[in-house]
C-alpha cells in the first residue's frame, strides 16, 4: 500500500485507520500518539491550547502571552487537565483564567506519510489562518473579547521512538492586502513531495519545496527566500520521565520577510518550535 498522501480528505486511503474514526493503540510495535492544537494570534493576545495522547497517558496545556501587560500565563499537565475540546471549540478552566474559543474551521490539508519501511505511518491535518473568536479572561485583567485567526494542528500517527522537528505556524497579510497562514516544518510529515508543508493565500493552500529552519531566528526557503523571527515570549519545557523524553521550546512572536513561493509579508504574528522528543 502507498502510505504518501497529500489533499483534503478526499480520495484518502480507505482501508487505512484513519481520524475521525478509532486508530488502533498499537501499529509496528509502536503506541499511537496523537494531539490538537489551536493557536490563535492578535495585536492584544497570542495563545496556544492543546492536549495530547501517548498510548494511555495524556497531558494537556494552555499559555497566553499578553502583549497589553507584556505577561506570559499558562500551565502545563501530564495528564488531561481542564482542557475540553469539542467541534470547532476550545474551552479552559484554571482557577481564574477561563478561556473559550471558536474556531471557524475548514477542509485543512491532510497528509499521510509513511515511517522507516514499516507498516507504521503518521497523519496530520493542518489550517491556518481561520477565523477565531470568543473570551478570554485572565487574572487582575477584564475579560477579553477576542477576534483573531488561527493555526489548527491535528495529528496522530505511530512516529518513530526518537523525533525531532523544527516547526512553524502563523498568519499575517501581505503588502497588497492578502491574509496568508503558513505551516513550516523539518523532521516530521517532510518529504520532498506530499509533505505537511503549507502556504495558505486568502484560504488556497500550496506546497512549498523544503525548508530549513535557522534555529528559533528564521526560515530559509527552497528558492532563497527568507522569513526572520522575533521572538517575545517562549514557553519552553525539559521532561525526563525514563520512558518518555520531552525536550521544547516555543517562543510566540512576530516575522518580517518572505514565505517560501515568493509571499512577501507585510505583517506576520506565529510561533517557532524546537522539539526533541523520545517516547
């Protein structure tokens, strides 16, 4: 079977277990992860949600980075946490942050790849720049109404035991108006062809070629173009629990530059992320 796949839904493998329906816990001697990710980016706030699976164990987070007080919130769980996702929505309840979101969500780009000639695979669906809108409250603060757009991370595969990936996601505009999203990575779901890797030009999604990433400091394109990076917060956490090695940092930030096909950007919000990762 020809586990490479790139589109947006349609035309997918049928016989292979896929999101929405059940994956099997086990595949190729290697347990399933997978995880949901929302981050969303304005000139009050920037923030991420997400919760994650590894086999049985879970772990679930929240931060966001307020640009207003210039105060980064958040916390972290090795287990589910008060993070509830449902369709389109995202809601958090940590004492007295309460955050609830919408997401007005699309088709997105799938991608199935396969993992080292086994009959191990990932897959993974990818949106950017998609409206988001909702309230967010935050401690000492009033409640904040938030209109912004967003990056949508869906993923659930049988990864290798050690992965390791430079990525990227984020949304802006361009000089003539255009609103553009991106989703950049090394390390995971990259081959030359049929990768994850996405520009997004008022919602028609392309493929770049590969890219390289310059540390937390920028993305270099494949035909020379150049995204640069500033960071103002990062999230960062080092686990070591034996079995399961977790290693990142993601800053929240801004980028000036060009996307990779040429998209020049005249205003751009996202983050970076450098993680290592043994489970």
């Amino acid at each position: 079977m020809d586990l490479h796949y790139r589109g947006d839904g349609s035309h997918r493998p049928h016989d292979l277990p896929l999101p929405p329906d059940g994956m099997p816990l086990w595949r190729a001697g290697r347990p399933l992860k997978r995880w949901r990710y929302i981050g969303a980016f304005s000139d009050e706030v920037m923030l991420c949600v997400g919760s994650a699976r590894i086999g049985p164990a879970a772990s679930a987070w929240w931060a966001v980075w307020d640009r207003r007080t210039q105060r980064l919130h958040g916390r972290t769980w090795l287990r589910r946490g008060p993070v509830r996702f449902d369709d389109g929505g995202v809601a958090v309840r940590d004492g007295e942050t309460t955050i609830d979101l919408r997401v007005d969500e699309g088709a997105g780009v799938e991608t199935i790849c396969p993992v080292d000639g086994t009959k191990a695979y990932t897959w993974t669906r990818k949106q950017a720049a998609r409206p988001i809108r909702g309230r967010i409250a935050l401690p000492g603060q009033p409640v904040l109404g938030l209109r912004a757009l967003a990056v949508v991370d869906d993923s659930a595969g049988y990864h290798p035991r050690h992965t390791a990936w430079w990525w990227s996601a984020g949304v802006g505009t361009t000089p003539d108006g255009r609103t553009v999203g991106w989703n950049l990575v090394t390390g995971i779901n990259d081959p030359p062809q049929a990768s994850e890797r996405s520009v997004w030009v008022d919602g028609i999604a392309t493929e770049p070629g590969p890219v390289r990433f310059d540390g937390l400091r920028g993305i270099d394109g494949h035909d020379g173009e150049r995204l640069d990076f500033t960071a103002e917060a990062t999230r960062e956490r080092h686990d070591n629990l034996l079995v399961v090695r977790s290693d990142y940092e993601q800053p929240f930030g801004t980028f000036a530059g060009t996307l990779p096909g040429g998209i020049e950007l005249s205003s751009g919000m996202g983050v970076m992320e450098r993680h290592d990762a043994r489970w």
